[in-house]
C-alpha cells in the first residue's frame, strides 16, 4: 500500500472513533436527561420514545453547533422536554 493510502485510511480510523466517541456521549447525555424527566413526569412507552427522539435532535443540532459541555447539554435538554410537555413558560416573555 502506497504511503499516501495508509496516511488516508489513519485519517479514517480516526474520524470514525472520534464520531463513536460523540455518539456515546450524546447518547449518555440523553439517556442522563430521560431519566431525569422521567422521575418529575410519568411518561407513557409512547411519549417516552417520541421524547427520545425529539431531544436526540435537539441535542445533536446544540453539539453540531459546538456545545459540548454535559451539564449544559443536559439542562438545555431538559428545558427543551418541560417545554415540549408543558409548553413554554408564562413567565418567559420571548425577548
């Protein structure tokens, strides 16, 4: 194999292992924030699985757009979720 290959597919391998990295923590910062919502709201099977994948969205554009602290990404996603439950807050103004 030429250099120029072996250099290309290192460069693969670690992009790869980078994006199963993020994959992983996204996926504890939603399971984190699931399990969170779930003990101040009881969730039907349903609404449960439509809330995964809402806030799986959600969380993967706030990472896309470079958040990458758990804590954070894990009190946006709650936020996002009461918001989607309760709608948004009578006391938010939208300014």
């Amino acid at each position: 194999m030429a250099v120029h290959q072996m250099e290309l597919l290192c460069c693969v391998a670690v992009i790869l292992h980078n994006f199963e990295m993020m994959e992983a923590f996204l996926t504890e910062v939603i399971d984190r924030v699931l399990h969170t919502f779930g003990m101040m709201r009881n969730l039907s099977e349903d609404a449960l699985r439509d809330a995964r994948e809402s806030l799986a969205s959600y969380i993967e554009t706030l990472s896309s757009a470079g958040e990458t602290d758990p804590q954070r990404l894990a009190v946006c996603g709650l936020t996002y979720l009461r918001n989607r439950h309760d709608g948004p807050s009578a006391k938010f103004t939208g300014c």
